[in-house]
C-alpha cells in the first residue's frame, strides 16, 4: 500500500508567557498525512506511482498542479488538527533537536477551513 506523505514548515504567531515577550513568527516542521494530500491529488499514491512509471512528465504534471493548490489552501485561515510525533518525554529532554529542521515535529491531520 502506497500513502503520499509531505513535509512542510508552517508559520505561526506564537507568545513567550514566560517572558511576557510580544508575539514573533515561529516556524514548525511538519508532515502532512495522506489524508491532507490526497484532497489535491487526482490519484490515489499507487496509481501515482504506475503513472509515474510509464509517463513521468504526466505524473510531475500532476503532482505540481496538486502542490499549487494545496500550498495556495495552506495559507487560508483553519483549525488544525495536529498529532505530536514524539512522546512528551523527548519534548521535555529537548531530544528533539530544532523545531524547524528537517525532521517533522507534529503531524498535520485534518484542516477545517473557517
């Protein structure tokens, strides 16, 4: 079984309560599901994947379109429901290494556009 699966850093305002420190722009790594992807997608992944076999340009053709739109639907104003990839236990021991490099933080499961 063939699921798509992106990464994407996200932008957010976010406050520092601790410090009372005003708001700043904050980035987050995360993976969005198949079930975000496919909404943009006009195949499922592994009819992607054949197409991508036997006509690449077609298949490229269609996965651009697909990222134009999502990336355009991504700025509109939602409610997300995001998953933490990690226990509570590696975010308080800080193994997590930077919240805004390669390797997703949270995952991005369902958008409900306001």
């Amino acid at each position: 079984k063939y699921d798509y699966i992106m990464t994407c850093q996200m932008t957010g305002s976010s406050t520092n309560q601790m410090s009372n420190q005003n708001q700043t722009d904050e980035k987050i790594t995360c993976k969005l599901t198949n079930g975000i992807l496919q909404e943009y997608l006009p195949l499922k992944a592994a009819e992607m994947k054949k197409l991508f076999k036997s006509d690449k340009a077609k298949a490229n053709k269609l996965a651009n379109e697909g990222g134009v739109a999502l990336f355009r639907e991504l700025k509109t104003l939602a409610v997300c429901h995001l998953k933490l990839l990690h226990s509570k236990d590696v975010f308080v021991e800080k193994k997590i290494g930077d919240l805004e490099g390669k390797e997703p933080i949270l995952t991005l499961d369902v958008r409900e556009v306001l």
